[in-house]
C-alpha cells in the first residue's frame, strides 16, 4: 500500500494531564530577577500572568491536570491525527517508515491553540480584561485572537513588522477573530519608540515585540502578558501532542526511533518531543531526538549558552538558555515563527544534557524540501514545518544509505495557506538563503547581563 494512512483517536483519548519534563530534567537552572539575581518567585510574575500559570511556570510536577472546560475547547479539532507519509516513502525509496503528527487541523491552523485557550482561561478566571502579546509569523497571534474571541478577552497584538507585512492574511484573520495587530516596532510603546530613534526602518523581531507586549502588560492590572513560546508552562500545555502521538504509535503498532520538530522559541519542538523524552529518562526507549533550526538565526546550534533577557528591552526575567543576545535582530526570512534570538530553557537544557541533536537548515533547502512533501502527501506546510521536512528527509535518505528500517517522527506544526507568497518567490527563484551575520551576534553576545550576585 503506498496511499496515506491517518491514525485518529476519539474525544475520548484526549489527555487528561500535561507532561512536565522539568520534573525529569536534573540540573535546570530557575529564572532569575534581573535586579536581585534571586530566583523568580510566583509573587514576580503575578504582574504579568494568572497565579495560576505562573505557579506552572516554576512547577517541577510531573503531571498537571488539564481543566474540563479546557479539555471540552480542544475537543473541537484534538487529538489530532498522525499520518503514515506512504506516498513520502515511495518518492525517497527509503527502507524507513515516517509519520507526521498534524496540528493544522486546529481552528487557528496550527499548534498554538493548545497554550493559547488554557491561558486564556486561566487568566479569565483571575479577572483580566484584555490579553497582550508578540506574534513573528503570526500563528501565535491568530491563536491567542480565537482563543480570546472565545472568552470575551481583548487581545492585542504586536506582529514583528516585516511578517506583518509579508503575511497580511494572518494579520486579516486576527482581525476577524476581533484582536487589534499592531506592527511592531511601534509608536505605542517606549520600547518600540527608542528602537525606532536608533534605526526607524527597524524590520523589527521577536524580542522587539515582546518588550512592547510586557511593557504594555506591566503597566495595566487589568491587562496580562501571554507568551507563545520559550516559557515553562507554554511547553507543559504544548505537551498533548507528543502525549497523543505515543498513543497512536501504539495504535499503528510503531515505536518511534527518531522524532523531528523545528525549532524557534521551543514550543512545537518541545509539545512533540518532550513525552518522547520522558519515555526515554524513564529507561522504556532510546530515541532520539532532532532539532531544526534556520541557519540564518542557528540559537541552538551557533548561540551561547547563558543567562539572557527573552526580549530586547530587558524587560523580562533572566532566563538561561541558547541566546544568540537579546540585542540580535534576525534577517527577514519568511519562517517568521522561527526569527527568535533564544530558545526555551527546557529545550536548552535539553541540548546541554545530550538528548536534543540541533541541526541548521537553509532557507532554500527547506522549500525545496517542502514542495516534495506538498506533491507526495497534498499538504502545503508553513515555513516554519518545512525545517522539520527538511530534517525528516534527511534522515530517511540516510537509511535509505544505511538499508535501516528506522521510524521517523516530524512534526507538521501547520498549513502553509497564508505562505503562499512566500512559495510563489521560492518557484520564481527569488529566495534566497540570508547569511548568518557572525558580526551581529558577536556584538549581541557581547552585552548579555550581568548576573546579579552571581
């Protein structure tokens, strides 16, 4: 058989808990006061988020329940299904089977929804009124947008201003859902309004964008910061994935060998590969577990491993991570998703640990590597998905090399739809491959903070 073949579970097999590997990972270093250099406690981050989350935020509990009303939301596209790429494996002639777990099906398009609806519950429940936030892509965006259309919560967002304007459909799609989008850097903010003084043709980035959101958040007891990635807690609720693949490897009658997810701030990456990582610190497989980041923003492959700010500002804790410095603005290549200068911590102490493999990936490469995909399996994935194709490929060409019949695991994070523009200058050979700017970092790295006290 060489058609595609979906394992789908029923409402039924919905998680009832989120998988905490902070509880599995010896050595991990907390978030520090960048005043104090004293560890972050729940008291610090109340201003910007829920006691509730951040109580996840700092949990080294290995299950966490996941709230019925929660549950009852994600119902509406989860468990998501896990395709056998059939039609993949006979166009590379590989001896190995690939999977892909598909979180495009979600209302939003992709795997966002999964944090953005308990935060916005949580934060309902304390009270708040109005959510803030950055967006590169803007599939974050559009999934905190859904998700507070769903709770009676006013989002704004500040989208780094070259997706902004490289992805108006996201941006369109936002607005429907009822958020303000905002360009960032922007007028709005201090943070925005001293980044534009320096360089007023700013393309903007992740960082930028965050410091505008926890500003704005800081300044408002009624308004809270979500954050799409990077956090502890935005990774536990991630985890449903990967807690849903396992169950349905176990439906195909598969055990993973190798696990694939692309990389920016962490949360895909860290939603698929965590349980798989729980499952082998527990000693019950021995996976591995691949890593796939751009080459023109390389955090976990190029970046220092240290304390740094998760925005440009200074605004937020010191978190110990992979850090290419918080002053680094990424080249404007179209997986906007992946323009960010850090990497979660967990997935950081991961890699430092041994159990993630990073691997950097071309621009190009990619889409070349994305079309195969969307001509064998009918699906156009995002930008950002492609790394993780692109790394899949590469891996069932070498069992093809090899004669290994290994089980390949990637995640297809979301669709594509709103890429189109940029797969129209890829077929028109107007892509290009952006250099990674060694100069650039250096000078970020340069100015990471001083640890207090240490």
């Amino acid at each position: 058989m060489t058609g595609q073949i979906k394992y789908q579970l029923d409402e039924r097999d919905l998680p009832t808990t989120w998988y905490n590997i902070a509880a599995d990972l010896p050595g991990l270093e907390p978030l520090l006061h960048p005043g104090t250099g004293a560890a972050i406690t729940v008291d610090d981050l109340v201003p910007i988020m829920p006691e509730t989350l951040a109580r996840q935020e700092l949990s080294r509990e290995r299950e966490v329940e996941i709230p019925e009303p929660v549950r009852r939301l994600y119902a509406q596209w989860r468990p998501s299904p896990l395709y056998r790429a059939r039609r993949l494996e006979q166009v590379l002639d590989t001896p190995a089977k690939i999977y892909y777990k598909y979180e495009g099906v979600s209302p939003a398009g992709s795997h966002k929804p999964n944090t953005a609806i308990p935060q916005a519950f949580y934060n309902k429940e304390a009270g708040i009124t109005r959510l803030v936030t950055e967006t590169g892509a803007g599939q974050w965006g559009s999934a905190l947008s859904f998700a507070g259309a769903l709770f009676g919560l006013d989002v704004s967002v500040y989208m780094v201003k070259v997706s902004y304007h490289q992805k108006p459909y996201r941006r369109l799609l936002m607005e429907t859902y009822g958020a303000r989008c905002v360009p960032s850097p922007s007028t709005e903010t201090e943070a925005g309004r001293a980044i534009l003084a320096d360089d007023p043709d700013c393309t903007g980035s992740l960082g930028i964008a965050t410091s505008e959101a926890v500003e704005l958040a800081a300044g408002d007891p009624y308004t809270n910061y979500a954050g799409g990635s990077v956090l502890n807690h935005v990774l536990l609720h991630q985890s449903v994935i990967g807690k849903e693949a396992l169950k349905q490897l176990e439906l195909a009658g598969d055990q993973a060998d190798v696990v694939i997810g692309c990389a920016g701030g962490g949360s895909n990456l860290g939603g698929l590969t965590f349980p798989f990582l729980g499952e082998k610190l527990a000693g019950r497989t021995d996976v591995r577990v691949v890593a796939a980041e751009p080459a023109a923003c390389p955090t976990l492959t190029q970046g220092k491993f240290a304390y740094d700010f998760g925005d440009t500002a200074g605004l937020t804790p010191l978190l110990r991570m992979h850090t290419l410095g918080h002053e680094f603005v990424p080249p404007a290549f179209h997986a906007g998703g992946l323009r960010y200068h850090g990497m979660a911590p967990l997935v950081s102490g991961a890699v430092e640990q041994g159990l993630i493999e990073p691997v950097a990936v071309a621009q190009t490469d990619c889409f070349a590597s994305g079309l195969t995909f969307a001509k064998s399996e009918g699906l156009v994935p995002a930008p950002e998905s492609t790394h993780a194709i692109h790394a899949a490929i590469t891996e069932a060409l070498r069992c093809k090399e090899e004669g290994s019949k290994e089980t390949i695991v990637f995640g297809l994070s979301g669709h594509g739809f709103f890429d189109l523009a940029a797969y129209q200058a890829y077929l028109a050979g107007e892509l290009r491959d952006d250099a990674y700017d060694d100069e650039a970092v250096a000078t970020a790295l340069s100015n990471l903070p001083t640890v207090p006290n240490g």
